[in-house]
C-alpha cells in the first residue's frame, strides 16, 4: 500500500464479524489504521496505539487530517501499526488455517 502511495488506512467498523483479522490485516501494509472506537471494543486482540479509534464521522475526519498533516504523528502510528501486525500475524494466520480445515473436515463428514 505504501507503494501505492496510501497514507492511511480507513476501516470504519461497526458491526463486522472477524474486526482483529480485518485490523490487522490493515496493519501489515504499513501504513496508520484509523477505525471506529465499536469496533476497537469488539477486537480481542490486543492492538494498543496501533489502531486510532474515533467515536464518529467528525473525528474521524479530524484524525485522518491530522496524520496527513503531522508527519511524526503518522510515523508514529504507522510504526506501532507495522511492529503489532508482526507480533499478530503468526497467531491469526495460524487460527485462520485451523478454521479452514475445520471447515474442510465439516464439508467432507
């Protein structure tokens, strides 16, 4: 994403199933996640400043204009984004390839 010029990645979540996989997923590419303060509660992964959480539209605004202007800010942010997917990945990858033998195994039976 960075390559692509991407500054920051949006993932306005609400009622998502899977929002840890989707959140890190997002950050893995590098740059600043921005998401919903709803669905930070519904991760269970622990994320830490790796994810900024706003309460609504108006802040989310805010914080996305924020890391565009701040440069220390998004370096911040998309540091702590990059060093947390690289501790959760292994762990979600793992998880992953266990449901979708579960679910091989259930198609079979």
């Amino acid at each position: 994403m960075r390559e692509l010029g991407c500054r920051a990645v949006i993932e306005p979540l609400m009622f998502e199933q899977h929002v840890d996989t989707k959140l890190v997923n997002a950050m893995s590419q590098g740059p600043p996640v921005i998401t919903t303060q709803e669905g930070m509660r519904r991760a269970h992964a622990e994320l830490g400043e790796a994810v900024l959480a706003t309460a609504g539209p108006k802040q989310m605004s805010m914080t996305v204009h924020q890391l565009m202007n701040d440069e220390s800010l998004w370096q911040l942010h998309a540091s702590a984004a990059t060093r947390t997917a690289a501790l959760q990945l292994a762990d979600f990858e793992v998880a992953y390839d266990l449901r979708r033998a579960l679910l091989r195994v259930s198609e079979e039976g």
